[in-house]
C-alpha cells in the first residue's frame, strides 16, 4: 500500500492533556529526586500505590519505564547487558531491559523529557500479583543502592474468590506500614489513604467506562490507542490528575460514538487482543489492523488497571479484594468465562493470543485455552510469537504474514 493511502491514525484532541500528565508526573520526581523535597517509592504497577499515596510518598513505576523502553526499541540493545550479569534472557524483558537501562545510564526520559536518569528511591515496594520477577527485579535496585524493600505476594491460580484470600492481602498490605513509615519519616495519615482510594476507585470506573466504548459499532478507538491513552491509570493512580483525565477521554470518546466516528474507517472486523502488546510494534500493527479495516476493540491488558472494588469505608479490605480479583492471578476456568463475557459484549469475530517469550503469566495460549475457547464461542484464533520488550523474539514479517492470512480466513467466514 502506498504511503498516501495508508489509513490515517485519528488523534485524540485530549493528547496534549494526556502529554501534560505524563510529563508532570516525570518531572515532580525528578525534581524531587534531585532536591530530596519529598520521598519516593518505587511501586510495581499493579502494587499498593494507594497505600504509598496515603503515606505521603511520590510514587516511580519502573514496569511503565520497561514499556517506554521498549516503544522506544531501547530495549534490546540494553537487555544483554542485565544477562552479562546473570540474569536470563529467558526472564522478564521488562526487568532485564530496565536494569540494563541503569546500568548503562540510558532512558528514554532523557529524549522526552530531557531528564537524565530514573528518580532515587526511598523504599521498593512490590506486589507478585504480576509474576515473581517482580521481586527479582526489585531485589536487584534494593542491593544495588541499598534501599528497604516491602512486598505483597499474592494468592495465584484462584477460581472462587474466597474471604481468607482476601483477607490475608489486606493484612500483608497493613503489615507494610511500619517499613513505610521509617521510610517517609512521618506517621501513616488514615485520612489521606481513604482519599488515594477514593481518587483511584473513580479513575478505574471512568478507565473501564473508557475502554467500554469499543463495544459500539464502530468502535471510537482501538487496543493501540489505550495503551498509550492507560498511562495516567498507571502512572497517577490515587490523584486527581487521573480522575481529571479520564473525565476528559470519557467525553471525547461518547462523543465519537455519537456521531459514529470510527477508529478504523470501514470496520469490517473486529478482534480480541490476549497478552501483552508487542511495545517496539505498536504503530506497525495499528497501522496494518487499519489497512485490514479491522479493529482490535477489546482486550486483557488494557483492563489490568481497573480497581473499580476499591472503597474508602473499607480501604484495606476492598484493596485486598481488588488485587485478588486481578484477571492474571486467576485460573484457566475464570479467564475462559472473563473472555466469553467480553465477547458477548465486544461482538468481536477473532481472537489473536499474543504469546511473549519472556511473559509467561501474561501469556495466555500455553495450556489449550485458544481452542477451548475458539471452539466454545465458534471463532477463528491466531497465536502469535514475540514479546513484550525483545524484539529478537519477534518475526516481523512471519508475523504480517499471518495475521493477513488470518484476515482472510474471517472474511471468507
């Protein structure tokens, strides 16, 4: 396809307030981390930062660091440096890309935002929900500069979800505040943590009503667009900054389902992502998905930052029970159930399982799941092979050829 016909990518009119919070939220840390004007905790992305919050804590996620480092294609250059080390390239990309990252003292906050290096923490604060590398990686920054480190290891493959699950979470992320408050040199604030909770339970409804706009047809956006446009539920979780935001994205996005403006002109199908995006490809996919008139209208990833159980009246409960309700800690029965309701709601004709060599837990194909489950809701499935940050993973042109020919199969359906 000629350059002049490749569809053009809709922009958002909300991006430069988009662009605004992001970098806000880079250079109150490094203006901190220079100055020491205020702590920082370094948290996992899916880790207690409502609980950091209340305690007063200017909260770096080192996971959205992994993603800019691979959108950037940093990453695999710097990875080999981590398994110079001893560490695999069979492990976390996201973690072996970052700690390559620091060793070499190369960001990608330099080029956006000209800041030189990752704040300086405080205290590490972890949550396996994830994967354990979590703590692994963590481990590595808490030797490294010598700073305390906390965690929350979390329940994994839970079907029911069951009151001692719960509960036990909500006490392994009370049982933190001591540490925190060494750390912050100021007592725990119960007042301000309710106020963290509450600020991130209305991101997370505003976040999901966002994403749930790619149920019209056509849809107003695409997987690619809210994975850039989930950085504020990420990043600025428990402010007002996020809430302010999404308030903003929300009203762009039901206006454009009012006047049927489509993300991709021509929608003829429209398909459900599993697994982590490929970060150093998303322009090319969106950009052949568009060429194909088919929209990736729904995904797991993009909802992992929806804490809508979140509530101030019960802060430690509530957070234990969001985090154990988490998509990616549950078992296989769940997440088939999770994908026949987003089908039902998404009206989606296909399913691409992204297999990431170095995300197991977030890779969902390994154990006959997209049979089941293209075989129960009677829709084509594509697996394909690559990862989230190695771009040596990845077969670019494998990869175009299939997902064409996947096209085709659903157009002859």
């Amino acid at each position: 396809m000629s350059e002049e016909k490749k569809p053009a990518r809709k922009k958002f009119e909300c991006q430069g307030l988009y662009n605004k919070v992001m970098a806000n939220h880079f250079y109150e840390l490094d203006e901190a981390s220079k100055t020491g004007s205020k702590k920082i905790a370094w948290c996992t992305s899916v880790g207690p930062a409502e609980l950091l919050r209340g305690m007063g804590f200017l909260v770096y996620f080192p996971e959205n660091h992994g993603a800019m480092l691979g959108a950037t294609r940093m990453a695999t250059e710097l990875i080999p440096y981590a398994n110079a080390i001893g560490y695999s390239p069979d492990i976390c990309s996201y973690l072996t890309s970052d700690i390559g990252s620091f060793m070499q003292k190369k960001t990608p906050l330099t080029t956006a935002y000209k800041i030189e290096s990752v704040p300086k923490p405080d205290i590490l604060v972890f949550n396996t929900n994830q994967c354990r590398d979590v703590q692994d990686w963590f481990a590595w920054y808490s030797r490294e500069l010598k700073v305390p480190m906390v965690g929350i290891h979390t329940h994994r493959d839970i079907g029911e979800i069951r009151n001692f699950q719960v509960n036990d979470i909500a006490k392994q992320t009370e049982s933190l505040i001591p540490a925190l408050e060494k750390a912050a040199g100021q007592k725990f604030d119960i007042d301000r943590f309710k106020e963290a909770i509450e600020l991130s339970r209305q991101a997370s409804v505003l976040w999901r009503a966002c994403l749930e706009t790619a149920s019209a047809i056509p849809s107003p956006w695409t997987f690619f667009d809210a994975t850039i446009h989930m950085g504020p539920a990420v990043v600025a979780r428990g402010t007002k900054e996020a809430v302010d935001y999404y308030e903003v994205l929300l009203k762009e996005l039901n206006e454009r389902v009012a006047g049927k403006v489509a993300a991709i002109d021509n929608e003829r199908h429209r398909i459900y992502w599993d697994g982590m995006p490929i970060w150093g490809k998303l322009s090319t996919l969106s950009n052949q998905f568009a060429e194909l008139n088919t929209c990736i209208v729904a995904s797991t990833y993009c909802n992992s930052w929806i804490f809508d159980q979140l509530d101030p009246k019960d802060p430690f409960e509530s957070m234990g029970r969001a985090y154990t309700e988490l998509f990616i800690v549950r078992d296989e029965a769940f997440k088939e159930k999770y994908m026949q309701n987003c089908f039902e709601k998404y009206k989606f004709d296909g399913m691409i399982f992204h297999d990431a060599k170095t995300c197991p837990n977030n890779s969902n194909n390994r154990y006959g799941l997209p049979e089941r489950i293209s075989k129960g809701l009677g829709v084509p499935q594509l697996t394909i092979n690559g990862d989230l940050n190695d771009l040596r993973c990845y077969s670019e042109e494998q990869a175009k050829t299939n997902i064409e020919a996947f096209i085709e199969q659903l157009d002859e359906r």
